[in-house]
C-alpha cells in the first residue's frame, strides 16, 4: 500500500482527486488483486480508471434509437427548449418559490402553475405532485379514507414497478369494490354496488394494454350521471395526459364530467415527471390540506420545467415527444440513407429496412407508426451491448437477428455522435468510449 502510494505515477492522481479518494482506490484496486484478481500491467492507471469511474455521474445522456418515443426507463418525455431553460434559470439562481413577491408573505408554490393549469383545462383548481400515482393515492386518502370504492375489475391495472390499484387503493384506506369482468362492465354493475358506505366511483385508463374482442365499459359521461344520481364522487385517472380527443382519455373531457382528474406530467403532456390533479376547488383544497400532500409535493425545478411545458400547450407549441410522433416517413427514409452513407463512408455496410414505432411509456398501447430501421451488421446482442456502454450510451433495438437504430426519437443534432459511436462499436479493438482521446 505505501509503496504504491508513494510511486511518482501517483502524483499525478493526487493533483486531480482528493487524498483519501485516492488512498481508497488503491486500497480497493489491491483488494480486489488478492481476492483472485491478476495484477494489471499498469497498476497506476488502472486505479485511475476506478477514480474515473467514481467520480463520473450515473445519470449520463443517452441516445434513443429505439423508436419508442416515450421510453419509460430513459427518462420519457424529453423536455422542450422552454422549460430547459426554465429550469436552467431557476437551478442555477434563487426563486420564489414559497414567496408572494407582491405582498412579500409566504406563498404557495402550487399557485405558481394554478392559473395555467385553469386557462389550459378549465378546471376550478389544480394540485400538483410528484407522480400520478401519488395523485390518484392522495385522491383517495384526502376524499374516501374508510370509505368503498368501485372500480372495475378490468381497470386494476399494474403499473410499472409492480405497483398494482388495489395496493394503492389498501395504502389510502379505501376500500375497494370490485364490479362487473375482466372485459365487461356494465352501468348495471355500478349501480348495484353502491351502499351508504360508498365514496366514489373511480375509472382507471387501462394506459398499457387494451383488451379488445367481447368487451364492454362504461362511459365516462354514464359514469358521471349515475355519480351524481347516487351523491358520490367521480375520480378519473386518465393515465397519459392527453389534451386533445384521440386514441387516449382526454383530459378536458374529464374535467368536464369528473369531479377529480389526475395524470401524469411526463408522457403525452410532454413535461417532466408530476402528477396533476384537477378539479372541484373544495376537493381540490382539501387534497392540499392532507399530510401526505407535503410527503408527495414536487420541487422547484419540477415547477419550472412543468409551468414551460403547460405554457407550450397554451400557446398551442408542439411538445418534441409530439413532433417525433408526427415525423413524415419521407423524411425519417432522406434521414436512414444519409446515416446509411456516412457508416459506408467509414467501411460499415448497412441497410434501410421497414418497421414501425411506438409512443411507449403506457400511452397508445397497440398503435404503431410506419418507420424505416438502419440494420447494422455484425452480432446483433455484442454490437448492441457496446452501443449501450459508449459515451454517449446509444439505445438500439434488435429486430430480425440485427442491430437497428431508429431515427424517429434521434434528434437531428445527435447524429454526428450516433456516427461516431456507431464506428466505435463496430470495432471491438477499440475503446466503448467513442469520445477518449485518440478514437
């Protein structure tokens, strides 16, 4: 140990990290040497590659080439130009964030995204949280603790994670009541469920599978009429947070015939992670008043980056996860033969191939969107392995035994990069990292 420490290679190590990172990485280097490990043959840098590895971030960008425009594990929805730059603004500085700069009293931080959210919807009030499920969880603990609520069997869903509706709805002090089948519910069912004990009606959006054939549900509208017949409420987890009728819940249908509204920030809605919850300001009020709103709240940057993001749709700017889906075939095909021949250029043979992409993130199960693939050559599992450890990390999918990158959800601006991680990959005499000196 001192005699590696006081080797002259060492100090240059000590000129770039602090003594004791330094001491612990060659006591971890020796370590792992006498567990069985061989000596490398430059014991000094290898303990430099562990001090790299320590001190580089985990959370690194990544190049999505798979065609799921909503990727759930790299991050969803990428944010557009306006709220990075939100976020930038308020990251770096202080904001007030807790202050009413008119009165110079504390305020509240949900009021900051309040009107926005009212102009945008039409909802009478807003809350906002860390997720969706964290909304509909507080929906349920602030408005039908001790409580039954009927939901259908065919919408206790499982999210992500495992998290399953009847767990939330156990977490919340509801009780859950299930009506009608797997793949048909019927007004009928609701009804005859109803109690004295009933809190509300709850419709989940079955975000990430549809069950088609023999099935039947129940309208929203149905819904609320027979809520408001019987004197309890309507909850409506819309999952995605659709502003415009199509394939997914609308949010503005559901402000309209729900008493509470709840989706996530992340997918359709294009901004960051958060839960919004919308609705009656007395419901709305006393969801904020619950303990477990403030376990649940979102910070700053999270405001920033969503009150961007709701400004985008009020000014009707399209989000980058909606222009990606909107990209023409035309010209995805210009884009998959120009990549085609800058590999070409640099010896890699590759080809254009027709396939489809997906909105992903549980939005739009089922719906795929015609796009074109360049399929690389060589082993499809090894290549793709060393795509994912570059710098930049590059996410590929594997289709018909070969490595293929979709340009649908790869900015214009990353393909420079793509190139040059792609030839980097390709040769396995060279290092993952397409960007260290001498690649």
């Amino acid at each position: 140990m001192a005699s590696v420490l006081q080797a002259a290679e060492v100090d240059s190590l000590r000129e770039l990290y602090p003594h004791r990172l330094v001491v612990q990485a060659i006591r971890d280097q020796l370590e792992a040497e006498r567990n069985g490990g061989a000596q490398p043959a430059d014991r000094v840098e290898a303990i430099s590659r562990r001090l790299e590895e320590w001190v580089s971030p985990h959370l690194r960008r990544v190049i999505n080439a798979t065609g799921v425009v909503l990727h759930t594990n790299l991050g969803r929805s990428p944010l557009s130009e306006r709220a990075v730059e939100a976020v930038v603004q308020i990251a770096g500085r202080y904001s007030n964030v807790e202050l009413d700069l008119e009165s110079g009293r504390r305020g509240d931080r949900q009021s900051l995204v309040t009107d926005v959210i009212r102009r945008l919807t039409g909802a009478e009030s807003a809350l906002v949280v860390n997720n969706n499920a964290a909304a509909i969880l507080l929906a349920l603990e602030a408005l039908t603790r001790r409580r039954e609520v009927i939901v259908s069997r065919g919408q206790q869903v499982e999210i992500g994670g495992s998290f399953r509706i009847p767990d939330v709805m156990r977490l919340s002090g509801s009780r859950m009541v299930e009506v009608g089948t797997t793949n048909r519910t019927r007004a009928e069912d609701y009804v005859a469920a109803i109690t004295p004990r009933t809190g509300a009606l709850l419709r989940v959006h079955t975000s990430n599978f549809r069950v088609v054939g023999f099935t039947e549900a129940v309208s929203l509208k149905e819904m609320a009429d027979i809520a408001r017949r019987h004197g309890i409420l309507l909850i409506d987890d819309v999952g995605s947070g659709a502003m415009s009728p199509g394939v997914e819940p609308s949010v503005l249908e559901s402000v309209e015939l729900a008493d509470v509204t709840t989706f996530s920030g992340d997918k359709l809605l294009g901004g960051p992670q958060a839960g919004l919850a919308l609705g009656r300001s007395e419901l709305i009020s006393r969801m904020a008043r619950s303990p477990l709103a403030r376990a649940v709240r979102i910070d700053k940057l999270t405001l920033a980056a969503l009150e961007a993001t709701l400004l985008d749709h009020l000014l009707g700017v399209p989000t980058p996860a909606a222009r990606m889906q909107a990209l023409e075939l035309e010209g995805l095909q210009e884009r998959a033969q120009t990549l085609v021949a800058a590999l070409l250029a640099r010896g890699i043979s590759s080809s254009v191939v027709p396939s489809s992409s997906v909105m992903g993130g549980g939005s739009q199960p089922g719906i795929e969107i015609p796009t074109v693939l360049v399929a690389l050559p060589g082993r499809p599992g090894a290549l793709a392995t060393r795509l994912r450890r570059g710098r930049p990390a590059v996410m590929c999918r594997i289709q018909d035994a070969a490595c293929c990158l979709d340009l649908r959800t790869v900015a214009p601006d990353e393909e420079a990069e793509l190139v040059a991680a792609i030839v980097a990959a390709s040769d396995p005499s060279r290092p993952n990292d397409p960007n260290r000196p001498g690649v």
